[in-house]
C-alpha cells in the first residue's frame, strides 16, 4: 500500500513539475534554448494603452505572443516531432503532409485541392482574368515594355505520386491546366509554364527539395532557362546560360522549411545541388535583405543589355541570380502586381524594358480574386 502510495507521490509530483516548469521558465527566462526556425516571424509582445481598441485587441495579440514565447517552447515542438513523426511516422503540423520515401509537402493555401484538381476556375473567371492580364500586356506594350506571366508549380504538381495514396484527384485536368489553357486560347500575353521543363528533368535530376516547399537550384536553373526563351526572342544578342557554363556539386544539409514547421530542421537531411559558375560573376547587388522581404536592385555591368522589373515571391530568390546576368539593371519586388500597386511610378523610376510577374500555382486563385474584382484607372484608359 505504501509503495503503492509513493509510485502516486512520485506521478502527482511529475505532473506538477511539467505544468509549472513552462510558466516559471516564461518568468525567469532560465531555458537558454533558441527560438526555432519555423520559417515565420515570432509574434512581438503587445503593448497596450488606455484606448478601447488597444484593450479589446490585447488578449487575442498576447495570446499569439504567449503560444510562441511559452517556457521550454523549443524543448517541447521537438519533443512532439520526435514522437509524432519519427516514432509514429505522423506529421505534427497540420500545415505539412508526410509523403512517401521521406517526401515532405505543403498543406496550406488550398495546395491540396490544387493538387486533387478541386481548383476550378469558371469560364467567366478566367475571361475576366485573361482580359486584365492582356489590358496589362497592351498598356505595356503601348510604352515599349514587354510583359511575361510565369507560374512556379507546386511540389506535389511535381512529384505527385509521393503523395499518400489517399490523395486522389477529382478530375484530369486542373485548375492551373484551365487558366493557362484559356490565356494562351484568348491572349496574347506571354505564358511562361515551367511544368513541362520540370517533368522532362526530374527522371534524370531532382528538380525539388524533399524536405521544403521550393524547386531546388536545380529546379531554378531550369525555370531560368524558360523565362529566358521569349526573353532572347524580344533580344537575340543575349545567351542563355547550360549547364556546361557550371561546376555542379551536390551537398548534404539540414532539411528545408517544411522540416522547420515540424520542429526538426537539424534531425532531418537533405541534398543541396550547388550550380558554381565556371566564369566569375561581375554583379553588384544592393539592398538584399530576402528575409524582410524588401526589394533588390541588382547591377550588371553591360549597360547595352535591356533592363527589367520583376513581382515575384519567394520561389523566384534562386532563379534571380541566373536571370539577373542578362540585364544592365533589374528590381525584384516581393510582391504580386495587384491593384494597389503603383506601377506607373516604378515604371517611371526604373524604365524596365521587360516586366515579369512570377506568381507560385498556390496563390493563382487569391491573386486571380484581386484581378477580377479591381481593375485600376491606369488599364481603362
């Protein structure tokens, strides 16, 4: 009875210890562990002042605060990788799916039901979707600009069949299969699809990161190598760049982001192609900073080669520095051209005279939103 009653003692007293431990350590900060890298910003503590507003947004922003800032946070998200996945071979983040052979994808932005094909965009949609693209390329045209639409695939549009089994597809074709259908049918806008390209490679290289949501330098070279096709068309005297122009390596490394959304970045590997350049690049690059997100200027030193502008997001940070040797000037904004934009005063300050909009598969359908219900005065003119 005694032994009984201490084994009791023993679990009452583990159990206070857990619940206490994260609450003193918020306290007194005694857990020296680092922030994980979960590939987002950590919520800031909220200050509040006397004003109605700042009072009732207080318990919602402190909340957000304290569910990444918690004592033995960090100790804990591993704990929980640890047992979910490499014991249970579960995911314990909604936000990733567990494929096979080790294949990492993305759950968030109806990346799913773009790849079962759920994604359907209505002929109306893409009528009105197509009629703004090509207001777009005209109103470009109009002041000798050229204008490229290019889409960066999902992983799983890639490498679809590690997905689980029980991801099944609804119909044949998908939602980017309609809009790049119907732009190329009713415009004139110049459709820049890596998937062909992708799919030829991937049986001879991998084209994607198994463990992040992003094409590979690999994959990146590859959608250079597109862009750059109607690019040479409009400007001849340019070469696009083989691989014989590089010393390839590949590099084993800690997994990519979507190990990070796991918690365990440094228990999960991956192979890193590196593409080294055999002649030397001459580039000044001003104002990098990928992480904030700010914008980049990058210099060449040819000052007979076209300038451009470029909306991109993040998959267009590794193709950046193939694209950018063929131009005397080129800005990337992280951003889409949306309907706020003010794109008649970039134009002015950086007389480009290609435009590019790179835009992920995954965001087509918020961004199409923005293009359908807004049309700015510039393009009605």
């Amino acid at each position: 009875m005694k032994r009984l009653l201490r084994s009791e003692i023993y679990i009452a007293l583990l159990f206070l210890t857990a619940i206490l431990l994260p609450g003193l350590d918020t306290c007194l900060k005694f857990n020296r562990q680092k922030h994980l890298n979960e590939n987002r910003a950590q919520a800031e503590l909220p200050r509040i002042t006397l004003s109605l507003a700042s009072l009732q947004k207080f318990p919602q922003s402190y909340t957000k605060w304290f569910n990444d800032h918690f004592g033995f946070r960090s100790s804990l998200v591993k704990a929980n990788f640890f047992i979910r996945y490499a014991l249970l071979g579960g995911s314990p983040s909604r936000q990733v799916i567990v494929g096979k052979e080790g294949w990492l994808f993305y759950n968030g932005e109806g990346t799913i039901e773009d790849f079962r094909a759920i994604t359907k965009f209505d002929e109306s949609a893409l009528a009105k979707w197509g009629q703004t693209l090509e207001k777009r390329r005209v109103w470009l045209e109009r002041q000798g600009i050229r204008y490229v639409y290019m889409i960066a695939p999902n992983k799983s549009t890639i490498y679809g069949e590690f997905m689980p089994d029980a991801y099944t597809r609804v119909r044949t074709s998908s939602g980017l299969d309609d809009m790049v259908d119907y732009l190329k049918k009713h415009t004139q806008v110049t459709v820049v699809d890596c998937r062909p390209a992708l799919l030829a490679a991937k049986p001879g290289e991998r084209v994607y990161f198994k463990t992040d949501t992003h094409w590979n330098p690999y994959g990146a070279f590859l959608a250079y190598r597109e862009i750059m096709k109607p690019v040479t068309a409009w400007f001849p005297a340019i070469r696009i760049k083989t691989l014989e122009d590089f010393t390839v390596e590949t590099k084993r490394g800690n997994g990519g982001d979507l190990t990070a959304l796991l918690g365990g970045s440094e228990f999960i590997k991956d192979d890193y192609p590196v593409l080294k350049p055999k002649v030397g690049s001459q580039l000044k690059l001003d104002g990098i900073n990928d992480q904030s997100k700010s914008p980049l200027s990058i210099e060449g030193t040819d000052g007979s080669l076209p300038r451009a502008l470029f909306f991109r997001d993040s998959f267009f940070s590794t193709v950046a520095p193939y694209v950018a040797d063929h131009f005397s000037y080129s800005r990337y904004y992280w951003d889409y051209w949306n309907s706020t934009t003010p794109i008649e005063e970039m134009i002015r300050a950086q007389k480009p005279d290609i435009v590019v909009e790179e835009v992920v598969e995954r965001a087509v359908k918020f961004y199409m939103t923005d293009l359908i219900t807004t049309t700015p005065k510039y393009l009605t003119q």
